[in-house]
C-alpha cells in the first residue's frame, strides 16, 4: 500500500468539482492537502463551494469556468494553470430516454459531454502530467451504468461503457510514464444529476425523447436523495487513488448484477478447442498487458 500522504502538496483539477461527486471528491482530497483546481458551469454552486471552504478553514481552491466540450478553453486552461498532478474527469450528464427514439442530437449532446469531455482533458492535460516528475494519477470517473445497461439509459451507458474501456487501455499506456490511472464507478449518490435534461443546450434541441415532465423528473430525483453522502463516495476514491486500484467501485450495491454478467459471459463461450495459432496471439497479448503494467511501453510489433 503507498504512502497515504505521498500527494500532499500536489495539485489536482477536478471537472464538475462543485457539486455532487466531484464535490465529495474536492473536499476529500483537500482534507489530504492536496491543492484544488475546480472546473464549474453553475455560479451558485461555485459560490455554495467558496464558502463551504471558507468556513471549514481550508485553502480556497482555483476555480475555472469550463465546458468540458471547450477544446479551445481546454488548451487555454492547460497552458495557464502550471503543475497539475492529479486529473479527475468528472464532469458529466444523467440524461435518459427510450434509445430507439434518440436523434443526433441526443447521441451527440451526451456522448459530446461523458466520453467527448474526457478525451478533450486528456489531448489537453496529459503532455504536462508527463513532463512532471513524482506521483501523479488520472481518474476518469464513469459510473455502475458502465457494467449494468437499462431501457432508459442506452446513450448514457454507451458513454460509460466508452469511459471504462478508455480507461482501462489507458492504464497500460500511462503506467511506463510513473501515472497511475483508476476507473472510478460510483452508485447511487446524493446529487443534482438527475436535473440534467432540464440544461440541454439550445444546439441540441431537436431530441426524440418525449417531452419533459418536470413531476415525473422530480420524482426520479427522490431516488438520488436515498444515494451515498458524496463525501463519503470522495474518500474512497482518495484511498483508491492512493492504492492505485484500476477500478474504484465505491457501493457494495451490485454483487448480484456482477455474478448475472460473469456468469452469462462464461455461458456464452463457446465450449470447443482453440487453434494453436489464435491460441498464441492471446497470450501475446496477455503478455504485453502485464509487461505495460511492469513499465514496458508496448508496440504493435509486439502483439504479433
């Protein structure tokens, strides 16, 4: 187990870091002495955010305006904000609706703001972290709608599932470079999340889903009052992070929905004898996962 004061003093930039998770997340993360960067789109909650550490006697974290769909702003904060150790990417959407009936325009607004956000920090942040010597992690942080799908959430899922593989590619690829990477999947948490339908942009406007019933959405946002305390999810991830775990799962919530995915994957493969020669390409592959993870950067030539 590392040091667990081993990322005092080292800046981290979390996006969406005033409110909900990325909230919980700051205020853990400060409690460590780490220094904040924080993203926000929402001025009453950057000011909610200034004033709870005001009142607890914390440094004032830096707060940056940012849509995470910016590149432009993206390469603007990555030229000006100096040192940044620690990349949270957490800043994202809940918006839901039947996936048959989806537009471009849905596909484009919430993919755009879950994966297209967190490719857009990483282009922008990750050839700084790489420069800077000493302990420095990524996390990218997804949700359990990454393992477990649902008629509501198809689009929402496919940007989760999109920021697991990411991350867990990523992770080979980060290791030889000294970052640790981790794949943050939260459950159900206390948060404003489940308001996002209600702040679609007017360039994504033309959506299929139905109409907005704002008593059926409010009722849906009961659901996320009976969620874990956002801080308590923060301080797990911090220990995560410390730990340098590639998957923080913060709920004890879904061992059920994990032993149904394990056990009709297992019955999905075919039972029958695997040619010598596919045979040998896995174990490259295999091999090149573990020689990554040792600090080996890994060619195509490798794999072959």
């Amino acid at each position: 187990m590392m040091q667990a004061d081993r990322f005092a003093g080292t800046t981290a930039l979390i996006t969406g870091g005033v409110s909900g998770i990325g909230f919980g997340i700051a205020r853990a993360f400060a409690q460590a002495g780490i220094e904040l960067v924080l993203t926000w789109r929402n001025r009453a909650h950057r000011d909610t955010t200034a004033r709870w550490f005001a009142d607890h006697g914390l440094p004032s974290p830096r707060f940056e305006h940012l849509d995470v769909t910016d590149r432009a702003r993206w390469a603007e904060l990555a030229a000006q904000l100096g040192p940044v150790h620690i990349l949270v990417n957490n800043a994202g959407i809940s918006v839901f609706g039947p996936t048959d009936c989806a537009t471009h325009a849905d596909y484009d607004w919430i993919m755009g703001v879950n994966f297209g956000g967190v490719a857009n920090a990483l282009v922008a942040m990750l050839p700084g972290m790489k420069a800077l010597d000493g302990p420095r992690h990524v996390i990218n942080v997804a949700s359990m709608a990454a393992f477990c799908a649902g008629p509501q959430a198809g689009i929402y899922t496919a940007s989760k599932f999109a920021v697991r593989g990411l991350t867990e590619s990523l992770r080979y690829n980060l290791m030889p470079h000294g970052i640790g990477v981790s794949l943050l999947c939260p459950g159900l948490t206390q948060s404003n999340a489940w308001d996002s339908a209600l702040k679609r942009p007017a360039r994504f406007a033309e959506s299929g889903f139905p109409a907005i019933d704002a008593d059926e959405l409010a009722q849906f946002g009961t659901a996320f009052d009976l969620g874990m305390d956002a801080f308590e999810v923060g301080c797990k991830t911090l220990r995560g992070m410390i730990d340098n775990r590639p998957l923080i799962l913060t709920h004890p919530d879904h061992r059920e929905d994990f032993d149904a995915i394990a056990a009709e994957l297992l019955a999905a493969l075919p039972d029958e004898p695997i040619p010598a020669g596919r045979a040998h390409i896995e174990d490259l592959r295999r091999e090149a996962n573990r020689a990554a993870l040792a600090g080996s950067q890994i060619r195509i030539s490798d794999l072959t």
